[in-house]
C-alpha cells in the first residue's frame, strides 16, 4: 500500500538539512530503484523553487510500504528525522487515483 510521509522542519533547520541531505537522498533513491517511489521533494519555505536561506519547511514522500508500522519506521530511521530536521511526522495511508 502506498504511504504520504510528511516531515514538518523545525525552525533555522536549513544548515543541518544541507549536512544530512546525501544520506536522506541515498534513502529516497534505494525506494526508487526498488521501484516504490511515487515522488518525493521538499517544500519551500517561501514562493519559490529556490528558497535560498528561507530554507524549507518540510517534506513530502510517497511510496510502498508493506504496512503503516513499516512506514513509520522508514521515516522515523531517515536523516532528516534522527538528526533532527524534523520536529514532527504525519504519515497517514495514501490512496492514488490520478494519474492512472
């Protein structure tokens, strides 16, 4: 089943994002080659594709995991959540229905 997993930043996260962001991404990318990635990427923290040093304000990833525990535990193990990127996770079961 699939899976939105939302991390919501903590405040001034953006210089410990940056440091840990290779190994969330080599995470990401393991869901994708495994072919269970939907999509994944950021939210800026102001209007813009680049937000340069406003940051961001969290993340969004959707993928396939065999159960809502397995997908907390992903999210929970990732960098951006035991380095403390993250002050707070939503990960709710999610139902795709467009595109088909």
């Amino acid at each position: 089943m699939l899976y939105a997993i939302s991390g919501e930043d903590v405040p001034d996260s953006l210089e410990k994002r940056l440091a840990v962001r290779p190994a969330h991404l080599e995470r990401v990318k393991a869901l994708q080659e495994e072919g269970r990635l939907v999509l994944a990427g950021p939210y800026p923290a102001i209007d813009s594709p680049d937000p340069g040093p406003a940051g961001f304000s969290g993340s969004l990833i959707v993928a396939e995991f065999e159960s809502l525990e397995a997908a907390r535990a992903w999210a929970e193990a990732d960098p951006y959540s035991t380095s403390g990127v993250y002050g707070k996770l939503m990960i709710r079961p999610f139902k795709k229905v467009l595109p088909p």
